[in-house]
C-alpha cells in the first residue's frame, strides 16, 4: 500500500524530495542527505536509488573484537549515522566494509562512531584501483639456522597488515604479502631489523616496471638533482629514486607511456653531453652482498687457521717431540708454562675477534627470546676458553696447581665452524645458478628498427635488449632469440619454443602470430611489435615462478623447522646434563680411574664431554638439508624445462603411481629424420634425391629440413649447390611444387596428388600404409604427373627412452603416451603397467 501511494503521488506531481527517500532503517535519521534526496527525486520516480558516483566505499580495521555480538553492535552504530547506505563488518578479519554519501558523513565520522562503541578503528582502504595485498621480497643478512628465519618470520607474521610471510633460510630471502594501506615495505624492514638482522629490499611488489640507471659525469649532489627532476617531469614516471653514493637512479615508470631509453636521452641531454647514462648491472645488490659475505668468512677461516694451528701444534704435536716438549714446559710464572702461555695468547683473537660474529648472533637472538646455532657456539667455546683462562691463571699464581688447558677446544671449533659456514654459503650461492641460467635464455641484444610516420623503414641499430620500450619493433635474424613478447608484424619462419612449451617441433609463425622473448628464430627473418617487455614477458614469470617455488617450504621442511625451535634449549640441557651425570660418576667412581687421561681430572673429563654435547648438536643441516635440496631439485629442473612449484610436490612425487608422456620432445628426439626411401621406376637415388632437395632447399618446413640433410649424403662436396627450382610454390599443409629444369617436380602428402590430378598407384598406397602403421610419415614424390617414390620420415625414440618406461614399470607407475600417432611407437617401446 505504502509503496502504491507513493508510486500515485509521484505520477500526480506531489512527491517531495523527502517523500522520495525510501523508508529509513531508524526514523530519528534520514537515509539521504537533502542533496541526494533532491537528485532521486528528479524524473519523479525514473530512479529512486541515488546515483552511484555519489557514494564511496571505505574500508575499516576494527581491533578488539571477539565474537559476533561485537560486530553486531559495531555494523547497528554505523548504520544509525546519517547517509549510510550499507555497511558490513567481518569479525573474522576485523574489518568494516562501508558504503555511504561523503556530503553527509564523513571516514571520521565513521571511525570515530566506531570508536565511541568501544574498539579500536582505523581507515585502510577507500575506492582505489590499488591492489589490496602485494608481495615484497626482502634479502636478509645474518640468518645463521633455522631459529633465526623463525623468529624474522613470526617478527613479520605479527605485524598488522601482514597475511603471510616466509622466510628461507637457503636464499636468505623473506617474501611477505601484505596490505599496503595497513604497512609499508620499509616498517616491514624496520621490523626485521629490529629482530637483529639487517633487511635489504629487493621489491615491493608495486615496482614492476622499475629500472636501475647508473650515471657517470655526476660531480656534485646538484647536478643529481637536476636529473632526478628531469626524470620526473616525464609522463608515465612513478617514481624516481636517487643513490647520489652509487650515482644510481632508479626509475619506476608505467610502459605504456615511456622507457628506458627515454630515460637515458633525457640524462644525457641534460648534461649537455657530460653525463652519460647506463642500465645498472643486474643483480648488483643481492650478488654483491653474497660475494662480500663470502669473501668475510674465506678470510676469516684463513685468519683463524693462522692462529690455531700453532695452537694445536703445541697441544697436540709438540708434547710428543723430545727437546720441543721440554722447552714448551718451562716455568715462566710459578706453575705456568710457555706452552699454555702461547696457547692463551694464541686462542685469544680467534676467540673475541674471529669469532665475534657468534657473539653478536647470540645476544641478537637471546634479546629476543630465542636461541640460535651462535647461542651454542658462544656456550660451548666460552664455557672451554674461560675454564682455560681459570686454569692458566690459577697456575701462575699457585707453586703447586698444575693446569690443564681447553684453549685448542674452542679455537679449532671456531676454525672449524667457520669453514662449514664458508662451505655451506657457496652451497647456497649454487642454489640461484638456476635462475641465473633462465635469465640467461634472452638475448643481450636487439636489432631495433626505427620507422617514419606513414611507416617507412628509416634504419636499424643495435641497442641492450632491456631498453626494449613497449611497440618498439624489433628484427629478429635467423638462428637469433626473440628479445622480447610480441606479434610478428612482417615475414615468416619457424621458431623453436621448447623453452616454454616443451614441443621440440618449431612452430610456424606469420604476420599476427605471436613470439615469446627468449625462443630461437629457426630461419627467415622477423619483425616483431613488443607488447610484453622487462617484468611482463613471459620469462620473467616463469623467473618469479621459480623463486617462488624455491621460497615455498615442504611439509616435512616446516616439521623441522618446528623442531629446531626447541633443539637449542634441548642441547643445551641435554649438554649440562651430560656434564653432571659424568662429574658424579667420576667423584662416586661410577667408571675406572683408568678412563680418565693423566692430564685430567674427573672434572675437566666431565666438562669436554658436555662441550660437545653442546657444539656438536647444533641444528645446522636439520634446517638447512630440506630447502637446499628444495633449491637445487627446482633451479635443475627450471634449467631442463621442467617447472616445480616448490617443495611439497617434490615431496609428494613418491606418490605418483601414473605418468603421462607427450610423443615428440619427450619420448622422441623431436629431429624427424629420412628412415627409407621406395622408389617406384628405374632412377638413380641420387639423381631422385637431387630433383627433390632442389625443391625442397626452398621450404621451411622441419620435414623438408630433414629431406634436405639425407639428400646431403650423395654429395660429396659440403656447401653444394643444388639446381635452380623455378614457379617454387609451398602449399601449407599438403607439400610443394616447382620446375627443376625442364621437370614438374611434387613433393607433398597424398591430398597433393589428388588435387593435382596424378593417380596414385596400388604400390604407393601400400608404402604409405606401411608408414603410418610405423608411426611415420609417408611422402609422395612425383615428376611429370607420375608417382616415382615414397619417402618415409620418423621421429626416432631417444636412446633413453626404453630404460625409462622399463624402469618406471619396474616400480609399478602406469606410463601413458599422448600423441596422434601411436601404432608403430608403441611395438618399440615396453608395454605400459595397469
């Protein structure tokens, strides 16, 4: 009734803006402000709802709430305000969403209504195209086990904003997908240095057109701000980035409007010449670093060598060597002689020098709660050294004491970890030469060709093929790789994609076809429009793809990772433990008097054996084993063609109980080859041969290719010059035609011959039956209208392909092959299992 009286006052002309407002949810608010009512009310009744450009969408963290009568009573406060036209609250992920009218009530209003129910609000997202979460990848220094990559991974995991984060400890990396309008890259790094370990970024998710420039010519911070302006008065730059110490500039830009070599034309123009602008050498943060950082413990270990070997010379050697053991003891001071003396000396530096690095992990991780591998190493080197220390110092101020020193202990176990740590950083600097070699798949240059307003060709230069600019056109060579995405906007050719599709066959390619940057042009030339170039192409995906899957934790890596969390604590009571149950037995004479060495006591035997306890359970290959292994089966892989999406589907491989094999690439060599050649008349074959490869020198077509090569081996001279082929025609799909000399020669498949008139004979059709049967391809061959052989092409099996389906069976997994043809590669190959 109320809605037919309102449809009848509006047709009668009396409605009102008030009377147009649909009814309000709490009658002391109007739904709309005056403003919007008024507009709804125009066309008296056409559209009753306001119009949408006048509403906004914001978007609220709501913290403190516990249940859902939290968010009901948030949700009824926000709906009571004036020009609310919805709101929903999910207490799940405590937010609010909001749509109302900004001429009525405002983001403060709101959060502050939401504050007066009692919770904590604040404003995160309005109407924006921005994504909501993106993905920042960080390079951390310093990580030393799996306790340290756990704790920056739960420091990062607290962090409001944060969805997920994972830090590995292989790659020494942390990928975290966050809320940029809840937290910024650099708190996320500011957290990770608070934990005690230092943070570099390498991405934030929204630079993924960014380039590094390095300029030269540079003398003064002014002439960097010049340019830094330049730059940014450009249209299409997001953002400018200035190292005046590196004289680096970094430039993120939108590649729809501009690019690189804009970029360095405006530089260089800026500088009237003096200043001259590079691309930055790629990888120069994180490969830096990784060099630095091996180079530190190379020279460490090499420093510690020099101090402990003398050490342990005059420790373990020396005392044995008559003359060379009497002068090591001799008194200097009381009891103390020149041997501990030495060694004290000695030990020290490799001690508080050396091995300060530990020292500083461990009172990074204890002034965090945790422990580290360094907490065990700093215990159980400390724990040997200063007991030394005691017995040193108590012998040089007693006639009786005799001391017995630990100082070879802790700085041959400080030397020796060092060179597992330097051992295994090159193991982990083994893990990126995967990426490192897809990298390597583009080309370094381009042929760029440059064209007039109506199209015409003008020249063609040489430029690095990272300063590839959106619809550039690029020519691309025979033989050369495709520098970049694109479509073939002129000529024709076969390109090997086997990179990306794992088809060993080249695949033709014309004008609208499209190219992937990093594939090999087989023949003919190329010109290509750039669509996809830098972060965009293809290959940089398939980049990210495998750093993502060498960043994704198994499952069996993250039991270990929960375990090493309470290894330390483990070792270190597992360790006094040990101390304590031998020191009783040995002062209770719970074992032979015998056991202990003459140079100790049942003290000093008690203590070595709970420092090794302590040092040698460190969780260094519990933690590190897994995503190593991880690394190196997924950058191999990535290598070889095949994509691994991170560890848990190597881990799952055990599982497989069924395979499925494509024929040519994979089963096959993906190189058809000439298997047989039947010849129907009196012809000589090398004759036959001639005629044919004559025609055939002029397709592109891998089949001709392989006709070509078997022709070859009749000839004797190496670059030999087959006769002139006249009227050359290629019919896609069917075969060619052409005149050589006075002869019409056809060389095509059975639909050719019909088409073309010529009778095939009986004997000709059981030849190509044949063919098919074997999993070949049967080729006609006809000179003036007859029919003089079939040639027969084959794909030929690898030579490992037997052992592996034979050994596949062996362990009961189902082989399947998925291909068109099948007959006669089945007979070669063992019969599949199930």
């Amino acid at each position: 009734m109320a809605s037919r009286a309102f449809l009848m006052s509006c047709l009668k002309g009396e409605g009102s803006s008030r009377d147009l407002s649909p009814r309000p949810r709490y009658p002391s608010m109007p739904r709309y402000p005056k403003g919007v009512a008024a507009v709804a009310a125009i066309g008296c009744g056409n559209d009753v709802e306001a119009p949408p450009e006048d509403r906004r969408t914001a978007m609220f963290s709501v913290i403190g709430m516990t249940c859902s009568a939290c968010a009901g009573s948030v949700e009824k406060a926000i709906k009571r305000l004036p020009g609310i036209q919805n709101a929903a609250v999910d207490v799940l992920n405590n937010r609010a969403q909001v749509i109302f009218y900004p001429n009525f009530v405002s983001e403060d209003q709101i959060r502050e209504t939401i504050e007066d129910v009692g919770f904590e609000a604040a404003l995160i997202q309005e109407d924006s195209k921005e994504p909501s979460t993106l993905t920042c990848r960080l390079h951390i220094k310093g990580m030393t086990c799996t306790t340290c990559s756990n704790t920056v991974e739960s420091a990062l995991q607290s962090v409001l904003g944060v969805r997920k984060a994972i830090v590995a400890l292989a790659t020494e990396e942390a990928e975290i997908r966050y809320d940029p309008k809840l937290v910024s890259a650099d708190q996320l790094m500011k957290e990770v240095d608070e934990t005690g370990f230092e943070a570099i970024l390498i991405t934030t998710g929204v630079d993924r057109n960014k380039i590094q420039l390095k300029i030269e010519g540079v003398r003064t911070e002014r002439s960097m701000r010049i340019v830094e302006s330049s730059l940014q008065a450009l249209p299409g730059i997001e953002e400018v980035d200035i190292d005046p110490i590196l004289y680096k500039v970094s430039v993120s830009y939108k590649p729809d409007q501009t690019g690189p070599r804009n970029f360095i034309e405006v530089i260089q123009s800026t500088g009237s010449g003096r200043f001259l602008a590079t691309i930055y050498p790629e990888g120069g943060g994180r490969e830096s670093h990784k060099r630095e950082e091996i180079r530190q413990y190379y020279q460490s270990f090499l420093w510690s060598l020099l101090f402990t070997i003398p050490v342990f010379l005059t420790s373990m050697v020396f005392m044995y060597i008559p003359g060379v053991n009497h002068a090591l003891d001799t008194k200097v001071v009381n009891m103390l002689t020149i041997g501990e003396l030495l060694r004290w000396i000695l030990s020290t530096p490799v001690q508080f020098i050396i091995g300060r690095r530990f020292y500083i992990g461990s009172y990074k991780a204890l002034r965090h709660g945790s422990a580290n591998m360094d907490v065990l190493i700093a215990l159980g080197t400390n724990t040997a050294y200063f007991y030394s220390l005691y017995s040193v110092v108590r012998a040089a101020t007693s006639p009786n004491f005799e001391s017995t020193d630990f100082f070879e202990t802790s700085s041959m176990l400080i030397s020796f970890i060092l060179l597992g740590k330097y051992l295994e950083i090159l193991a982990k600097g083994k893990t990126s030469e995967a990426i490192a070699k897809l990298m390597d798949l583009a080309p370094e240059t381009a042929i760029l060709l440059t064209h007039d307003e109506s199209g015409n060709l003008l020249g063609e230069s040489e430029i690095d093929s990272r300063l590839i600019q959106k619809n550039d056109v690029i020519k691309v060579v025979p033989g050369a790789k495709v520098a970049c995405d694109g479509f073939v906007i002129w000529g024709q050719s076969h390109v090997n994609e086997s990179m990306i599709t794992g088809e060993a066959r080249p695949v033709a390619k014309r004008k609208g076809d499209s190219v992937i940057g990093g594939t090999v042009n087989e023949n003919g030339v190329l010109h290509v429009r750039a669509t996809h170039v830098g972060s965009e192409s293809a290959l940089s995906q398939i980049v990210r793809l495998v750093e993502s899957a060498q960043m994704a934790k198994a499952p069996v890596q993250k039991s270990a990772d929960r375990i090493s969390q309470y290894f330390v604590p483990l070792v270190i009571t597992l360790s006094l433990l040990t101390w304590l149950v031998w020191f009783l037995s040995g002062k209770y004479n719970g074992y032979p008097k015998s056991w202990i060495p003459s140079s100790m006591d049942s003290f000093q035997l008690a203590l070595q054996f709970g420092i090794s306890v302590m040092v040698i359970a460190c969780p260094c290959a519990l933690g590190l084993a897994t995503p190593t292994a991880v690394m190196v089966g997924t950058g191999v892989g990535a290598s070889q063609g095949v994509l691994i999406k991170g560890g848990k589907a190597l881990e799952s491989a055990h599982k497989v109980n069924c395979i499925v094999f494509d024929k040519t690439g994979t089963l096959t060599t993906g190189k058809p080859v000439v298997v047989s050649t039947r010849l129907l008349k009196n012809i000589a074959l090398h004759e036959f041969y001639e005629c044919v490869a004559a025609a055939e020198v002029n397709s592109e077509h891998p089949l001709a290719k392989a006709i070509v090569e078997h022709a070859k081996k009749f000839k004797e001279e190496e670059n030999y010059t087959w006769p002139e082929a006249r009227d050359f025609v290629s019919i896609t799909g069917h075969g060619v035609k052409a005149m050589i000399g006075n002869k019409e020669l056809l060389v095509g498949n059975k639909s050719l011959m019909i088409d073309s008139g010529i009778q095939i004979p009986d004997q000709a059709l059981e030849l190509l039956m044949e063919a098919e049967e074997m999993a070949q391809t049967g080729i006609l061959v006809a000179i003036n209208h007859e029919i003089l052989g079939v040639i027969a092409i084959s794909d030929p099996l690898k030579p490992a392909a037997q052992d592996v389906i034979s050994i596949l069976k062996s362990m009961n997994v189902r082989s399947i092959m998925v291909t068109g043809t099948t007959g006669a590669l089945q007979k070669q190959l063992p019969k599949r299992s199930g």
